[in-house]
C-alpha cells in the first residue's frame, strides 16, 4: 500500500511540469498535455520492474523537441527516473549501455540535422546533469543501504560469537577458581579427619568422645568426597583439566621462577603489608603468573618489569613487558584475558590491560584486601554490534558527500573539456587585425593565403544579426576578430577567385 502511494505521489508530482509547459495559453495543446500524462504514469508503473525503461522512454519524448535533451516538461522525470535507477537496478552494465546509446543517438541526430557540435556537448552535459548524476546517488544509497544491513548482520553475529567464547572462558575460570577452593578446602578438611581420626583412638579420651570424634571424622571425609563431586561436575569434560595450585604463592616466588626459566624481570615493592588473603590473594597471583606467561610466549627476550604497590585498603600490581626481540607486535587481549578480568571481577577488583607505546604491553590490577560480601556487578560496555553500526553511518555520511561531489567534478570536467574545444574552434577560425588589414581588394585568394597567414577553418556561417551580404558575390567566408567575442567578425567575399569586398561587420 505504502508503494501504490508512493508511486502515485511520484507520478502527480512530474505531472506538474507537463501541466505548466504543454498549457494550451502557453503555446501548447491539450493533446501534449495528454500524451505526456499517460507517458509518464506508464513509466511510474513499469519504473519498479523496469527501472532502465523509464528513462529510455523520457528520452524518446524529450529529443524530438530538442536535441539538447534539456526540456522543461521531462527533465524532473529525468532526474527522478535517473535515482530510481540506481536504487532500484542490481547490476550496471545495461546501465552504461543505456547512457552510451543516448550519448550516440545524439550524436547521429546532430549530423543528420548538420547543427553544430556544440548541442550535442549540451546534450552530454544534460545526460550527465539529469540522469548520471541521480544514478550515481541512487546507486550508492542502495550500496550503502545494503552495507549497513550486511554490517549490521554480521556485527550481531561477531557480537554472539564473542560473548560465547567471553561466557565459555569465565566459566573456565570459575572452574579454576573451584578447583583452587577444592585444594585449599580439601587440604583443611584432611587435617581436620587426621586430628579426629587421633583424638579418635586417643586412650586419655571417654567413649563418648571417642565416638564424636569418629563422628567428625566421617563427616570430614564426607564433606572432602562430596566437595570433588561438586567440583567434578563443574567442570567442562571436553576441556582441558584446569590448573588447581594453590594460589598462596607470593609474587617474589613467581618472579624467581621465571628468572629461572631464563626471563628477565625487575620487581619493585612499595607500601606496606602482605599480599591480600583469599580470592584477592588468588587474583593477585594469576595476573603476575599469566602477565609473566604472556611476556614469555608473546615477547620473548623482551625485559618486564612487575611493581606491587601495597596501601592500607588496596594492593595494585603493574606488569609491563616490552617488545621481544624479534620486534613484532604484542598478541593480547584473548580468552586469557577474559578469564583473568573474570576473575579479579569477582574479588571485587578491576582489570585493565593494553599496548604500550613503545610497542609493548601492559597489565594493571587493582584488587582490595577484602573480598566484598556480595558478587560484584560489571559496568556494561557498549554493545559491539553499536559501535558497528555507528562506525558504518559514519562511512555512510562520508560515502555520501563523495557520491555528491564526484558527479559535481566529472561535471565541472566536462565543462572543461567543452570550454577547451570551444576555444580551439575559436582559435581556427581566428584572423589576426595585422593579417586582414595588409589584404588588398583584387587579391587572389591563392595570393592571400600564401602572403598571410590565412586561418584553414572559417566559421559556420554569418553569426545571427550582420548585415546582409554584398549582391554578385560568389563566397563570403567569415573570421573571427577576438578570440573573447562572437562580434564582430571579418567578412571576405570573392568573385571568380578574387577578393571583392572586405569588411568588419558587427
């Protein structure tokens, strides 16, 4: 419905120009006011399927009333049918045929009629005015529409593939987290059955206490089975086993083994106070230990430098590598990542990582010495689907002002070129004042061309308004005087071969 509307919008609005030009007091006759009506509304209607026949049949209808293809009845139709065009056709190469077809078609007619070439330059000039530019636009709208569809599509799915691999390593590492809790827990529960298991067989102890002590001991034992359930079913059984070490390890350790394994790192201590207790204390360990990792595999011989600055309600850790040896740019901001930000979230901490400006890289956590109580909430980022979509309304509008000025520039050079060969035409026809004043009347034309220097193209004919020629004169020809004006020219007129008359007519 919206499309019938549309179209019929179009058509009564391209009617207009047809209704004020072909008016009957206005020289013109209702039969042409007829003609161009229904020309048009079959246009309209067949613009949707056929998007190249409008313009085909404007055409038709606008050259027999000029050759210059400029009328004022079809030149909005032109313009409208040459955007539709773009829009609305896949492909351009029947396009080009189309315009090549009309740019030969007035061509001919221009030397069938003998007018002169400067109304088929007009021609080219409405062509490329009226329909080329509007078909440019046309086509990029459509090309651009369908790349921000296209963008759109495939930055959502760029958007759901990313969020499932983010979602598949923060379980991950919830996993290690699990597993962490598992050693440490389970450690504690096998002390705790090893002092039952004695207290349990302990002589000095009564019966009663005695069998309490059992009593702890099993419920130990259990506790440590149903524990490595819980974390057995936790964790994914198509990835690798996570890493389970205990994360008490301080970061002096850390930094001494990888000394070890033959990389260099500076450690710089400021504040005062441990290290956090707990899951901060865990976080605390897996950025050095998977800074240091990443330094070893992505930059290796490159130095890095690990500051722990310690305050009384922070510990804030700074691991910046350089670039390798090799000095190829840093890979980061992987799955790893992603589990390491999940995992200082959860201790209530921020992660913060990037490229340095000498080319290495950088990783900066923040975490508190206490846990927070609750599960922390994440800030929402923008959506990567957004910032696609922005990026591309962004080439859009740029895309758009280019699809403006390029037909506006091949516009302005082909007036150049118009400009170019007008004045060369000028100049062929271009009779210097020194030349015609020293020819004498009875010269020979043979004579005047071999003592001056005669232009080899006269102009066309006399320019509209001189004065009438000479009576007896066999050939007249007319020069130009000036090159910036068409009056007033020189006219020679010869009589058997012999010049007759010369004179400067305005």
């Amino acid at each position: 419905m919206r499309e019938r509307l549309f179209d019929l919008g179009l058509w009564l609005l391209l009617c207009v120009p047809v209704l004020l030009r072909s008016d009957p007091n206005d020289g013109g006759s209702w039969p042409q006011v007829a003609v161009g009506v229904v020309v048009l509304g079959g246009c309209v209607a067949i613009s949707r399927r056929w998007p190249l026949a409008p313009i085909a049949v404007t055409v038709a209808a606008s050259l027999p009333a000029t050759l210059e293809l400029f009328t004022p009845s079809y030149s909005l139709a032109l313009i409208a049918f040459g955007y539709l065009a773009g829009r609305r056709q896949e492909h351009t190469r029947s396009a080009l045929w189309l315009f090549g077809a009309v740019a030969a078609v007035g061509l001919l007619l221009t030397r069938i009629t003998a007018t002169s070439l400067g109304q088929w330059f007009t021609l080219l000039l409405a062509l490329a005015l009226a329909i080329v530019a509007p078909w440019l636009i046309g086509r990029y709208v459509r090309q651009y529409d369908r790349l921000v569809h296209s963008g759109w599509e495939l930055a959502d799915r760029m958007e759901r593939e990313q969020a499932a691999v983010a979602d598949r390593e923060r379980l991950r590492e919830r996993s290690r987290i699990a597993g962490d809790m598992h050693d440490s827990l389970g450690h504690d529960l096998a002390l705790i059955a090893v002092r039952a298991g004695a207290l349990e067989v302990d002589p000095a102890l009564g019966p009663d206490q005695q069998h309490a002590a059992g009593e702890l001991r099993r419920a130990a034992a259990d506790a440590t089975a149903r524990l490595r359930d819980v974390i057995g079913v936790l964790r994914q059984p198509d990835e690798d086993p996570a890493p389970t070490a205990p994360g008490g390890a301080p970061v002096e350790e850390l930094v001494s083994h990888a000394r070890a394994s033959g990389l260099a790192v500076a450690l710089t201590v400021t504040g005062k106070g441990h290290e956090p207790d707990g899951m901060a204390g865990w976080a605390l360990h897996r950025v050095v230990q998977e800074a240091l990792t990443n330094a070893a595999k992505h930059a290796p011989g490159g130095a890095v430098d690990v500051r722990v600055e310690a305050a009384p309600e922070r510990v804030t850790v700074n691991v910046e590598s350089g670039p390798g040896a090799a000095g190829s740019p840093l890979a980061s901001g992987g799955t790893g990542l992603v589990g390491l930000d999940e995992r200082v979230r959860l201790a209530g901490g921020v992660l913060t990582h990037g490229p340095t400006p000498d080319g290495g890289f950088a990783v900066r956590a923040t975490l508190p010495r206490r846990t927070p109580a609750g599960p922390p909430t994440s800030s929402p980022a923008a959506p990567t689907s957004a910032r696609e979509l922005d990026r591309v309304r962004r080439q859009v509008r740029k895309g758009l002002a280019q699809a403006i000025w390029i037909p506006l520039a091949l516009l302005a050079a082909l007036g150049l070129l118009m400009a170019g060969v007008a004045l060369w035409t000028q100049h062929q026809s271009y009779l210097e004042p020194d030349d015609y004043d020293h020819m004498r009347i009875g010269q020979t034309l043979t004579a005047i061309t071999d003592a001056e220097d005669l232009p080899d193209h006269p102009l066309d004919g006399p320019p509209k308004g001189v004065p009438t020629e000479p009576p007896g004169m066999d050939e007249c020809r007319y020069y130009r005087s000036t090159l910036l004006a068409a009056v007033p020219v020189y006219r020679l007129c010869f009589v058997d071969g012999h010049l007759a008359d010369k004179a400067e007519v305005r």
